[in-house]
C-alpha cells in the first residue's frame, strides 16, 4: 500500500514538472563558470532537478550504509 502511495505521488509530481517545464520553454541564458550559454528553461529545469534527484539519491545511500553498519 505505501509503495502505490509512493507510486501515486512520483507519478503527480512527475507531471506537474512537465506541465511547468513545457509552460517555460523560452531561451535563458546560464553563466556557468565563465561560460555563457542560452538553453530553453526546459533544459534547465529539467537537469536541475536530475543533479538534485541524483544529489538525493547519493545522501540516502550514504545514510542508509550509516544505519545498517553494526555498532562497536
């Protein structure tokens, strides 16, 4: 039952992200140390969340290892 929750929840927020991300489709331009660049928004939207989502996934391994190493 939690995991469908899960499932409910990945699933609307999934799609909220791409009705915003395809409201935002105008060109931006990202200064990215030193170098300038003109993406859509939906190319920045989309790669933040990525490195975020990645960043999420790396700290929850990182706690998860934490919680299962025994205590001396």
């Amino acid at each position: 039952m939690k995991q469908q929750q899960r499932l409910i929840v990945g699933i609307v927020l999934t799609l909220v992200l791409i009705i915003f991300a395809l409201l935002n489709g105008q060109s931006v331009t990202v200064n990215f140390f030193g170098a300038m660049v003109h993406w859509p928004l939906i190319v920045v939207i989309v790669v933040s969340v990525l490195i975020g989502a990645i960043i999420a996934w790396l700290a929850s391994k990182s706690w998860g290892n934490k919680a299962k190493t025994p205590k001396k």
